[in-house]
C-alpha cells in the first residue's frame, strides 16, 4: 500500500479508496480530542472512521451500518442551533460511543460509520450483486487500518441491518473475530432460507464471549399518513418472530416482560432480544437507538449492563453530545 501526504489531508491508494483525516479537540471535559477520518470506498460507500486519540489499549472496533435516509454528520450528531437539521439530534452514535469509553476503560472504543451512496443499504446490495464479497473487502481493511482488532461489534439501524447480512452471507461461518451482532430494528432482511439463523447460532455455541441484541417494536399497526407502514408480512416485529423461532426450535428459550419491554433470552442471556410491545401503536422506529439502544447492545449480559444508564430510560449520554461534526474545526 502507497500513501501520499499532502498537507494535513492523507491520501492512501488502495485501489477502491480515499483518505482525509482530521483530528478535532472537545468543546467540553465530557468531549475529548477525537481523531476522524474519512474514506470512500468502491462501490459508492462512504466510511468515518472514528477514534479517541489515545489508542494504547486493545481496540474494541465498532462498525456501524448507517439506517436508510441519513449521512454519517446526521449518525453522529450534535447539539442542535436554531437552523439545524433535525436529524443531528435523533441517534447520537458519537455520545453513545463516548458514554462506552467511559464505561470501557480498558478498550480503545472505535466506531467506523458506514454509510451507501443511495443512503440505503439494502438499495445498495441490490445495486451490486457482489456485495456480500464486497462488504467483507470493507470491513477487512477497516480492521487493516484499525490494528486488526480480535474484537469486532457487527451493528446497524434500520437498513443498516442489511449490511450486517451481507455481510453473514460472505463466510460459511462468521469470522472468530466478530464478539457481538447488533441489529437495532434492523433485522428485515433475516431468512432461515439463507441459513442466517444456523450461522448466528453456531457463531453463539462456538465462543461464549459472542453476544447477540436483537432490539425491534411492534409496527404491526403503524399508520403514517392513512397508510401502514409494514406490510402484511414486513417488519421488525416479524422478523424477529422468525429469528425467535429458530432459536426456539434449536435450543432454550426464556422470556420475561417488564410493562412494555418484552424480553427472550437464551444462551445463558447472550442472545437477547428485546421488543417494544407499542400499547400506543407510537413510531419508535429511531426512539430505540436514541434511548441508549447502542450502549445497551454493547454492555448487555456484561459487568456494566444497566450501570448509569437505563434502556429506554432517559439519554444517559447526553452530556457526551460535541457542538460540532466531524468535518468541523472547534474553533
């Protein structure tokens, strides 16, 4: 691999991709320097890379597939002026990450934001029918340039879900390295058909430190402007019913609900999946990731579950939340 420095932006060739990096400092205590760096990728995908800026410690990589209809400034977030986008203020990912660098000390927590040119994953694969191999190139150099981290976090909002099946679709059996599946109301394209279920469960049996979070709501009986907004056989709820019952039949289940937080549990709780069960037929569809859905899908089942923050309570990482976006110089 060649890199060329011009300036303070890197470029690096590597046949499918380019390079900006931008180190930002914190607009409070709670906000620490932060190193950003940007890439495009062949096909049409965009990557932030995003690191603290001590990385003396094992790096746990976090990669995050993007939900339809936003950009990686939007993902990442920030405290809202008059003027702003709404959507800055909706999934925090970056104050989410900042909250697990506190609760994690011992990892350096770095999340890659991975967004397609269509501003959907699922539009994207059916763009390119290589895109299972082509995700899998993707991720690959991530870790390359990551230090080759031992411990990955497969996670994705919404269509992000469907990045983290193209990517189940690359291997026989998912790659040792992956430690945790998240899909945050993500999970639409799951089918038994595709062996994802077999693959996930063996993935669970083969190392006792894999954990799943399946984290849907009931859409059944959404209704935005006059229309549902699922159809008869669509939606997370259903999909994760199907995932369920492949567990079911496959090894022991539990549950327990908790007002309108149903929970199943197997595997001695690694696997988890956790549904809104909506009396108020409400869109939660983002609610669940603002509401600490990726902290909790990466401390469930260990010593920090549930430890100053509350799934679906109050933003636990609010004081986490930058003034600015990655490609913005505090001044």
């Amino acid at each position: 691999m060649r890199k060329f420095y011009i300036g303070s932006v890197t470029i690096l060739c590597y046949a499918f991709l380019f390079l900006a990096g931008i180190s930002c400092s914190g607009s409070s205590p709670y906000v620490p320097e932060e190193r950003n760096q940007f890439f495009n990728f062949e096909p049409e995908t965009r990557v932030l890379i995003n690191s603290p800026s001590d990385l003396g410690k094992p790096v746990l990589l976090i990669l995050y597939a993007l939900p339809n209809g936003n950009t990686i400034e939007w993902t990442f977030g920030k405290k809202i002026s008059s003027g702003d986008d709404w959507h800055f203020d909706i999934q925090h990912i970056a104050a989410q990450t900042r909250f697990l660098r506190h609760a994690l000390p011992q990892y350096a927590v770095v999340t890659a934001y991975l967004e397609a040119a269509q501003k959907s994953w699922p539009a994207w694969r059916r763009k390119y029918p290589a895109n299972a191999d082509d995700i899998a190139r993707i991720v690959d150099y991530i870790r390359h340039e990551t230090g080759n981290p031992q411990s990955v976090i497969l996670a994705g909002h919404s269509g992000g879900g469907s990045f983290i099946t193209g990517f189940i679709n690359a291997f026989p059996s998912i790659p040792p390295y992956i430690k945790r599946i998240a899909y945050l109301d993500a999970n639409y394209s799951y089918e038994d058909s595709l062996d994802h279920g077999k693959k996930i469960l063996q993935w669970l049996q083969a190392d006792t430190a894999n954990c799943l979070s399946v984290i849907a709501y009931d859409d059944r009986e959404i209704v935005y402007n006059g229309k549902k907004v699922v159809g008869p056989d669509g939606g997370t709820y259903r999909a994760t019913k199907r995932m369920l019952q492949y567990f079911v039949e496959h090894t022991d289940v539990t549950s327990k609900q908790d007002s309108t937080i149903l929970q199943y549990f197997a595997l001695n709780n690694r696997a988890r999946f956790i549904i809104h069960t909506n009396p108020d037929t409400l869109i939660l569809h983002t609610v669940l990731v603002e509401r600490n859905g990726l902290i909790h899908s990466v401390l469930f089942n260990s010593p920090e579950d549930e430890k100053d923050y509350t799934f679906f309570g109050g933003r636990a990482y609010s004081h986490y939340i930058g003034s600015t976006i990655p490609w913005q110089k505090i001044p």
